[in-house]
C-alpha cells in the first residue's frame, strides 16, 4: 500500500451569485492569512472589542454584540437554546425553509411550539401575529426571519416586533440575508436577539454568527432556572467571553475573526446606507434584464430582497441543468429552490462584494447563451441592454 501525496491545494476559481457564500474582496483573505495569536492574548482581545464595537453600529444598537462559532444556523441555535427552556412557548412566523429550521430546532429543545405559517413568497401580515398571540397565552418568544434567503422576501419586522413586546414576549430575528443590505434598526425597533452570517452581504467568511443581544435578552438568560442543555451555545457564557473579563469559553476561529473585523471594517468605511443603496441600484439594473428575457420575478416588487432576486425557471426548463451549465462553462454559482420552491426557482444573490454591475452583465449575458440551449429562445444582447440602461440611469455608488 502506498500513501497517498496529493499535491498542491487548488480549487477552480468561481464567481459565486448565489443565496452565499460569495466571493470574499481580497483585503478581507489577506486579514485571514495573518499570523493568529492566542485566542487569550490581549493583542487578540483588543481585535474582540473592534468587532462587537463594529458590530454595534451595523445593527444600531448599545447592545451587547458578539460572534458566534458556527454558521448562521449556530446563532439561530444558540438564540433558541439560550432564551427558551423546556416547556416554553414560543410562536415562530414561518414563510420559508428557513423558518422550517427555527421549528425543527425549538421541538428539538422541547418547547411548546407554536408555528405561524403563512404564504411563501410573500410578506406576513402583522394582523396574523396579532390573532395567534392573543388566542395563546404566556407566549415567551416570537422568531421571525427578517430576509427569508429561500424565498427572496422581506418581511415587516419593525411592525412584528411591536406586536410581540405588547403580548409580553421576547422577539428574536434572523438577520443573515440583511445586514449589511438591508435597513436594520435593533434597538429602535426593539429587537431583543438577532443573528446573522458574514458571507452575504458583509463579503467575510462563512462560519460565524454574528449576534447581538438586549439588556432584556440578556437578562432572561441570567436568570434561567437552569442552565441552556448545550453549553456550547450558551449565550451567557460566550457574552462572559467576550465581555470585559473575556473569562475562557472555547477556542475561538481565529482567523475567521480577523477576516470578519476586515469586513465590518470595509463596510463602515463604505457606509452602511451606501452599501445598501448600492445593493438597490445593482438589483434593479439585474431584474430589469431579467424582465428582458422574458423571466418571471415570482415575488412581489414591495417586499422584494435587493440582495437576492428570485427568478421562475420557465416551464420545462430543467433548472439543474442550466445551473451545471452556467458553473461548467461560465464558472458563474447561483443557487437553487429549496423547500416548496424547489425546482422552480433560481436564486442569485447580488450581495456585498458580489453586488457590483460586473457581474449582473456577465451572468445576464450566460443566461443569453446558455437558455437556447435548453428550448428557451430570448434574443441576443436584450437583457444586457437593459441592464445597461439601467445602470447608466441610477449609477452603482461604488467603494
């Protein structure tokens, strides 16, 4: 028997539009390169407190902020494990896939769930948070997703959180499709957990969540009657890690961390409302030429995601097939349906470093070339055009 040498690393080299990861600005793989310290050095404290500093003013809050190990799923884990005990109840406004998870989770620690499920693909109306809270009472927490990635809305958080607060309960969010691309208001609009990724729209990298949490949050986690059943995921004991003392808790990911603090860093100087309305102006420009091919836009223009478009993938087109196309021969990612949508939508994410006019003419000029292919004839050059036009009204505020 031989061992086996592998070589060199490499992987092919990609332009990733889909619902994330995205492609990470080089600034950010050059932070992540650096030599790592201990993960209780001062030196690697002091990079802690640039990042909840940072993170406050992403989420507007005085809360406390931190970071999660884990993928976004690991600060939805955390919020549920941390704020509910057995027995709870909990109603969770479920609209997508990823709503479906927050419910799997929540029976999974043995609360009373309470799921609110209402239409993919379009808006929840405060009216039915209202009327569920009302017929159940000693609810202890609402979960919402504020940009459902499966589905490509937004929802009325500002207006659900209200609601919540005046039934008694905590409300907690799921922010990792919209921060960074989206308006996010935690303490005006009374937010009390909220969660979200750095690989959407911040341009960071996958496997950390980044969260922030209210005085009231924190408060309830303090004084639990026993303790969250995982102590990875405990809230209090990471904020204690995180906090002045920075008392030990796990091995942070080091480097991870350092590429995060690049990518807040990036947008801050950009400015948060420039990064959003860049993600506006790029997305407009793309659904216009999407409009051009003759695709649908399944969801409705007032709750839209700018950062990720949902397109219908047109009767008898195999969507599998013109994806592996696109990834073959154009190296272009976008992502497929997932849940009730799948097979039935594409979706292409235009988020943080990948929200730039580039690529909305090159992945609208492979769907030019690649839907022919497939028994969808759309002329040559319409939607580029239209993107063109588009983008030469409403010029991308680029950083």
């Amino acid at each position: 028997m031989t061992d086996y040498v592998p070589g060199p690393f490499t992987v092919p080299r990609r332009t990733l539009l889909g619902p994330g990861p995205l492609n990470i600005h080089p600034r950010v793989l050059r932070a992540m390169s650096t030599p790592i310290t201990g993960y209780l050095d001062k030196a690697y404290f002091a990079v802690l407190d640039d990042v909840a500093a940072m993170l406050r003013s992403v989420y507007r809050t005085s809360g406390r902020t931190m970071a999660v190990a884990g993928s976004g799923s690991a600060g939805m884990e955390a919020g549920l494990t941390s704020l509910l005990e057995s027995g709870d109840r909990v109603v969770i406004c479920s609209y997508g896939y990823f709503c479906e998870r927050m419910v799997s989770m929540a029976e999974r620690i043995g609360a009373q769930v309470v799921p609110l499920r209402t239409e993919w693909g379009r808006a929840m109306a405060p009216e039915a948070l209202e009327k569920v809270l009302a017929e159940n009472k000693g609810v202890r927490l609402v979960t919402a997703i504020h940009a459902e990635t499966s589905t490509g809305v937004l929802q009325p958080i500002e207006a659900l959180s209200k609601i919540a607060h005046r039934y008694g309960a905590l409300f907690m969010v799921d922010c990792v499709t919209s921060l960074g691309g989206a308006k996010i208001d935690f303490d005006g609009w009374g937010i009390d957990y909220a969660y979200s990724a750095p690989q959407k729209c911040l341009a960071g990298p996958p496997g950390v969540s980044l969260v922030a949490i209210s005085e009231n949050a924190m408060a309830a986690i303090r004084n639990r009657k026993r303790p969250p059943s995982s102590w990875c995921f405990d809230l209090g004991l990471i904020a204690d890690y995180w906090g002045p003392e920075h008392k030990h808790h796990h091995t942070s990911p080091i480097p991870l961390i350092f590429g995060v603090r690049e990518a807040l860093a990036m947008a801050l100087e950009e400015g948060i409302p420039k990064r959003i309305e860049r993600h506006a102006v790029v997305a407009e420009a793309f659904r216009e030429g999407v409009r051009a091919l003759g695709l649908r836009l399944p969801v409705p223009a007032d709750c839209r995601l700018n950062q990720l478009t949902v397109i219908g993938v047109p009767q008898g087109i195999d969507d599998q097939k013109v994806r592996q196309q696109l990834l073959d021969e154009y190296s272009i990612e976008i992502g497929r349906g997932l849940g009730q949508f799948q097979g039935k939508v594409w979706r292409v994410g235009l988020m943080g470093e990948a929200a730039q006019p580039q690529n909305v003419l090159a992945l609208l000029s492979a769907f030019e070339r690649v839907l022919p292919s497939h028994g969808y004839e759309v002329a040559s050059g319409v939607g580029v055009a239209a993107a063109s036009r588009a983008l030469a009204g409403s010029p991308v505020p680029i950083p």
